[in-house]
C-alpha cells in the first residue's frame, strides 16, 4: 500500500526534491496537482492523466476532484452528496478506494472491455493503465488519487514505485490544504463568509472588532410557535430549512452577509463600507427584500399544491451603525453585529403583525429608496426606542404590478 515501507527518499529524484523545497509554498490545490502531472512527465513517468479527490466536510459538498491532462491543464469539478448514491460513483472504482483505502490497478491495454464507464472512456481516450490509490493523512481521513499512462505496456514496476513514495510527500502537502479549506468551508458555514475571514485573520479575542455602517436586515417566520405545538419534529425542520434557504439564498445573491440564525429569526446586513455609496447598498438589500418575497411566494405556491398551509413572515430593514465583532465569554464567543441599529431593526420587525405588513423598512433607509417603491404608514412607537420613528412598507416592484 502507498505510504508503507517508505525506507529513504532518493532526493536527486527532481520530483521528491520538488516537493521538499518547492511544492510546499504551493497554497492554490489546482496549480498543485498541475505542476505534479507536469512534473511526473518531465521525470520520465508515462502519465496521461493525474486526478485528485478531495472530500469536504460541506453542508452542500461530499467533496472536489482536480482533473490534469497532459498538455490540457487542470479542470476543477466539486460533487454534492447524492454523488454517493449515483451510478457514476457505484460503478467507479475510487468506492473501494475510499472505503477500503486499497489500491486498484486496471490494465487498459487488453482486449477486454472495461466495466467503470470512467474505465472505458479513458482507454478510448488512449489510455494503457490506470492505477487509484488511497491518499491518507495524519487523522486518518482519506482522499483518493489516481494516474492513468498513455504508453505501450503501461506504468512499469519503476514507475509504481516512485509514484508510491512521491504519494506520500503528496499527501503530506495536500493534508494541509485540506486543513485549511475545512477551516474555511466550515467557519462559512457558521459565522458568514465575513466573519470567517476576519477570524482566520486573528481576529479571536474578545472585543476584536469594528465599527462600520450597515442594512440591518431582521427576519422571523408569522406563527412559527404554534406550529412547533402540532408539527413533528421533522416537519419543523423542513419547514425552517426551506424558510431558511429562501432568505438566505435572497441576501447572498445580494452580496449580504448572513450572520446568525436564532430560532425562527434570521439577522443579517449589507456593510456600507470602503467607500461605497450607501445608495447602492440599499437597492441592494431591496433587491434581496424583493427576491425574498418572490421566493416565499413560490414556496407557499408548492406548500398549497401538498395540502399544506402558507408561511408568513415578517422581515425589516434599518441603517445605521454597528460594532462588528467578537462577543462572549472569555473561551466561547460569538462573531455578529451589536448596537442601537440592530435593537432597532428587530423591533421595527416585530411591527411588520401589527401593521399586517410582510416588509418594513425604517426611514434612514427609505430615504435611500426610490420614492415610488414606498408606502408611508406614518410614525410608530417601537419598544426602547426613545421618539415614534416614520415607517414604511414596501410597495411590489413595477413588473409585480
């Protein structure tokens, strides 16, 4: 098996010399995997093809494979999880790879047919042998590689060898890529891209932070506790996740920036910062504000057509300025927004029942908006806020009309 009995490296071996002192700067995963298969050519190895497969812990992906040609570069392809059930994963021999981490060689240069789709493509292609290998790191996790050779006769027991040895310096450099992309897709997935990066940038003390002009955006779903009375815990789930993914999917594809999730409630905001017109931002955020609508609208059109009650939800908008940054306990701490503007925000929120109004934005951003897209419904007391504050709803964009 790849990576045992190592004994010595031969370092005149440009390849394993590469590695040591070259291949570890490498942070980009593609250009990594490129230079390897460029590398292994120059070297003398028959390689027609190089793949890496990369598995992810992702909400969203099982994982990437990075795909080298010989003088084709790389393509970079990613896979959900319902790769898993799929014929192309059930009939391709990296399964017994991942799952038994055990080499596989198939010699393509017979004439018999190749079972694995990918199998008969590649000899179609010219390929004369493939080869997969288990790529293991320090933690026991395991991505898969695999080298397919255009030559006559195939990869030679050489040729095997010193791959089998340069895998291992492979794997020691990917593992830190892998490391650092887990980092990455997790600290996106719980704090918000922007927050994410500010951590992995040091940002981890308590009161590390920054004072910035936002779009607050607060959401929460009409109704949602009652619902938790009569539903099974299942149907709560699906029904937030849905909710969930119709306005998040609204504010990211406007450039917000989601950042927690507390209940039935999502918060969120569209930083007004580095020089940017403040206007800008908010047609931004009424085109998420629209999007959101429109996607609730759908929504409830499919929960009508399964015999299943509408969602209602109320979500407001207020601009003004916030404290970006870490709060908490000194070991648990919580990377989000704070200030007046955000209390704001969410009791202008709790307004949108009362006025029987699914969105509410606040006169700071109103005088943002264009005047025709606005609806006057006077001044409102809101809860801890010292003056009645002028409200406005949101009237349907032209093409709604």
């Amino acid at each position: 098996m790849p990576g045992d009995d190592l004994g010595m490296f031969d370092y005149g071996d440009p390849v394993a010399r590469w590695f040591v002192t070259e291949a570890y700067t490498i942070a980009d995963t593609a250009q990594l995997v490129e230079q390897c298969g460029e590398r292994l050519v120059a070297a003398g190895i028959p390689l027609y093809r190089l793949a890496y497969f990369q598995r992810l812990p992702h909400p969203e992906l099982m994982g990437r494979g990075y795909f080298w040609r010989k003088g084709q570069g790389v393509i970079r392809g990613e896979a959900s999880y319902g790769m898993l059930q799929s014929a192309e994963y059930l009939d391709n021999p990296l399964g017994v790879v991942f799952d038994r981490r055990k080499t596989i060689r198939v010699r393509l240069d017979t004439a018999e047919t190749p079972r694995e789709p990918i199998l008969r493509q590649l000899k179609a292609e010219g390929g004369t042998d493939y080869v997969a290998m288990p790529v293991v790191f320090s933690t026991g996790h395991v991505d898969a590689l695999s080298v397919v050779a255009d030559r006559a006769g195939g990869f030679s027991a050489g040729d095997l060898d010193r791959m089998y040895r340069l895998e291992y310096l492979f794997a020691r450099i990917v593992e830190i890529h892998s490391l650092r992309d887990t980092a990455v897709n997790l600290l996106d997935a719980y704090v918000g891209r922007a927050a994410g990066q500010r951590i992995l940038a040091g940002e981890v003390r308590r009161g590390d932070g920054q004072t910035l002009e936002a779009l607050i955006w607060c959401c929460d779903l009409r109704g949602f506790t009652r619902a938790t009375d009569r539903l099974p815990r299942e149907q709560i789930l699906a029904l937030l996740g849905d909710y969930f993914g119709v306005m998040a999917e609204a504010v990211e594809a406007e450039g917000g920036e989601v950042l927690k999730f507390i209940g039935d409630g999502m918060l969120a905001m569209f930083a007004v910062d580095g020089g940017v017109d403040p206007h800008s931002v908010a047609l931004r955020a009424l085109a998420a504000a629209d999007r959101a609508g429109a996607g609730m609208a759908m929504l409830n059109r499919r929960r009508a057509a399964a015999g299943q009650p509408p969602l209602a939800f109320g979500l407001a908008l207020h601009r003004g300025e916030v404290m970006f940054g870490n709060i908490g306990a000194r070991a648990r701490l919580d990377f989000t927004v704070i200030g007046p503007a955000v209390n704001h925000a969410t009791r202008l929120e709790a307004l949108c029942a009362r006025l029987g109004q699914p969105i509410l934005v606040s006169a700071a951003v109103a005088s943002l908006l264009p005047p025709e897209r606005l609806l006057p419904l006077g001044a409102h007391v809101l809860k801890d806020v010292a003056e009645p504050q002028a409200v406005y709803a949101l009237r349907p964009p032209a093409s709604d009309v």
